[in-house]
C-alpha cells in the first residue's frame, strides 16, 4: 500500500477499578500483525496520555473518493502497566491529515498473571471491509405505549445506548452500555471518513444522531421484548466497534451536535434516517456517504444535503432535555468576565475532575471566570480532546458534566 501521508495517534490508558489515568504505563505500537516489530514505545503522563505520533498513512486522495486501495493505515497498540493486564488492540486505523485518540481501559489482575493478554480487534471500516446493506424500514415508527423506559411525549438524549453486539434473536451476544455521545462518535468513525470537508461530516452524524434517537424514542427494540436500545449490525442499525479508535475531528463534530436531530412536519419523532454507501447500495430517500462527501465538495451546507436526500420539508431540532448530566446548558458561552452561580458549577466540576486528573489546575470556588479557571479550563480540553480556548461552550459544558457525573460516582463506591 502507498504511504504518502501522515495522521497522529494519541492513547489515553485509564484503570477501570478506581476511574483514575494511569501514569507511567508502557505503551508499544507495531504494525498490524508484527509484534516482533515496535515501531514506537512510549510512556503516558500524569494525565494517562501518550504524546502524539505521526504515523504514515495512505494518500489523501483513496478516503476522498471511491478507490480500490484502502485509505486508512493499520496498528497493533499494546499497553503493560503492572498489577493490570495486558491490553492489546489489533487493527488501530490512522487516516493522513487526521488526528485520532485510542482510549485504552485496564483491568486489575486478579491473583495471577494473565498469559494471554487482552485482545480488541478493530474491524474494517464499513465503506471498505464487506459489510450487509441496511434493509429498509419506514422512517416514521409506530408509537409504543409508555413504560416509563423512555421520557415521552418529547425526544431525550438519554445518558446510555445500550448496544447489542450480534443481530436481535443472538442471546450469547455481547451488550455494551455506551455513553451516548461516546456511541454516536464510534458509529461516526466506522461508518464515514474524517478526511471529508466539514459540512459533510455535520449531516452524516446528524442522521447517525437522528436513527439512533429513533430507536430510543420509539422504544423498538424494548417494544419487541429484547432490553437493548440497538444493535452493531449493519443491515439493521450502524455499525458499532467497541474500543475503536476515534478521529478527533469527528469527536468535536459531534460534540458540537449530539442533541440535534432531523424531523419532519407533523411527526414527533426524530426521523429513522436511513443512509448507505452510494456505491455498493444507493437506495432513493436516504443519504449517500460518498454522494455527501461531493456535495461537501460542491460547498453545500450541512442541512442542504441532508434535503438533498430526505427532502425540502426536513427541518432540525435540539432535544430539550439531556439524561443523567446534574445542569442543562445555561444557553450563553462562559469565558474570562463571566460571573455567577454557572461559573460556580464550572469551578466545582472542575475541582472534582481534578481529584482523578491532577494535571487540571485547582481553583477557589467565587464564581468569578477568570485567567486561573481558563487555564484550567484549557487543561480539561487539552485531556479530553476538544478545541482549547479556555471558553466553556456547548460542547465543553456537557462533556465537563459528563465527565464529573463519572468521577463522582466512583468516589461514592
């Protein structure tokens, strides 16, 4: 395979026990399949990160357009730290000009040395590997009857997707509780390519957000006596790899939207927004990923294209209420002069992640945005891969509120 471009590579190692980053952690990575051959060895920081490391990729050209070379390069990580096992992740893709995190959870040991360490094999990406198409499904679903496993009568992002790893009548199948954004991302990056212009990435992932929240608010799966919000499989939802790596352009796309989601006039649901390939599969009335990836070209919106496909009489809308975060979006971005009982939550939020990541500054409590909380501030984005401005936007608030709920809980055990 031709390598004439370059993508970055971080991994970020935490320990599953006490929710804490794991400084000090041994982290190799090889070419896939060739242990015997470590191309870089690194050590994480106080922060359970890596620095970032540029990796040959293939030309940009093979992920912009349909070709018969694969446009990503792969990796093998593995990550040693004592007292835990092993993790070893087969398959790491690295697209040129990209930036992406391997999030890597490790286990305790339990008594004795695992011989065999634990393995993640990333699959193909689904607009290269073999994938089944999607069949098709109306858009609009019947309404089951409440029973109080959704909030109705209004669409919610709820705190989990609950992930069927298998098709629906599989009972060994494995179930993964993934936090919601944390889900779209993954579905995100093995169903589009973060190579593509930025409009296209915003209507693609507003049609994941948009099926996906289908699926929750219809109850579908629930409504036919299984306990999981979706599964992994692609003829009937989006693919899903749990512990992929993520391409932090992507990661800040949706961020940015994860409460937004399509609609139509005189239906109360998100729309189930079917989509495919456009060059294996290209049914009329859902999107095309490659198609959307010219009209991103082209210079359309984010919102031209998606009525390009599902039609003029689409329009966007935000879920008014968020699950399991302690304070919904105060509507106005939080920055240097900001003052008030807001900026207070911010301070303290802080000061709790900071107990499990020491690398964010600790601050007084007053309420008062100033340069110490923006640096602060700052250290939180630099952590958790997002834009760092020091300001508390959208994007920065929830991932901050997700991020405390999770700390707070594992102090409460």
């Amino acid at each position: 395979m031709p390598q004439s471009g370059m993508g970055s590579l971080q991994v970020d190692v935490l320990a599953i026990d006490i929710a804490k980053p794991v400084s000090n952690a041994t982290v190799r990575i090889m070419p896939r399949g060739n242990r015997s051959h470590i191309i870089e060895e690194l050590t994480t920081n106080s922060s359970g990160q890596t620095v970032s490391i540029d990796l040959p990729a293939p030309p940009l050209e093979f992920s912009r357009e349909p070709s018969t070379e694969k446009p990503y390069s792969e990796y093998d990580v593995s990550v040693i730290y004592d007292g835990y096992d092993q993790v070893h992740i087969q398959g790491v893709q690295i697209l040129p000009d990209t930036t992406s995190f391997q999030d890597v959870a490790l286990n305790p040991l339990h008594g004795y040395e695992n011989e065999w360490p634990e393995t993640i094999s990333i699959a193909e990406h689904t607009l290269w590997g073999d994938f089944p198409p999607k069949i098709p499904e109306a858009e609009v679903k019947p309404l089951p009857e409440h029973t109080g496993l959704v909030v109705l009568p209004e669409p919610v992002v709820p705190e989990f997707v609950v992930v069927h790893m298998g098709m629906p009548s599989n009972t060994a199948a494995q179930r993964h509780w993934v936090p919601f954004a944390d889900y779209i991302k993954n579905v995100a990056c093995n169903e589009i390519y973060a190579t593509w212009p930025v409009a296209t990435l915003h209507a693609n992932i507003m049609a994941i957000i948009s099926l996906t929240l289908n699926r929750v608010f219809t109850e579908w799966y629930r409504g036919q006596g299984y306990d999981f919000t979706i599964t992994n499989t692609t003829q009937l939802d989006q693919k899903y790899v749990h512990g992929r790596n993520i391409f932090t352009e992507i990661s800040n796309v949706v961020d940015q939207i994860f409460s937004t989601y399509i609609t139509r006039p005189g239906i109360r649901q998100p729309l189930f927004a079917q989509y495919n390939d456009g060059r294996r599969t290209n049914y009329p009335g859902r999107l095309s990923q490659w198609g959307s990836m010219a009209l991103g070209d082209r210079g359309f919106t984010a919102l031209n294209i998606l009525k390009y496909y599902y039609g003029q009489d689409i329009y966007l809308l935000q879920a008014k209420k968020v699950s399991g975060v302690p304070v919904s979006w105060p509507g106005e971005a939080l920055k240097v002069g900001s003052s008030g009982p807001n900026v207070r939550k911010v301070q303290e939020q802080l000061n709790a992640i900071s107990t499990n990541f020491p690398a964010i500054p600790k601050l007084p409590v007053d309420g008062i945005y100033g340069e110490g909380t923006a640096e602060s501030v700052k250290a939180f984005q630099r952590i958790f891969h997002l834009p760092q401005d020091g300001i508390v936007g959208f994007a920065v608030w929830y991932r901050m509120s997700h991020i405390y709920v999770a700390v707070t809980r594992m102090a409460e055990l």
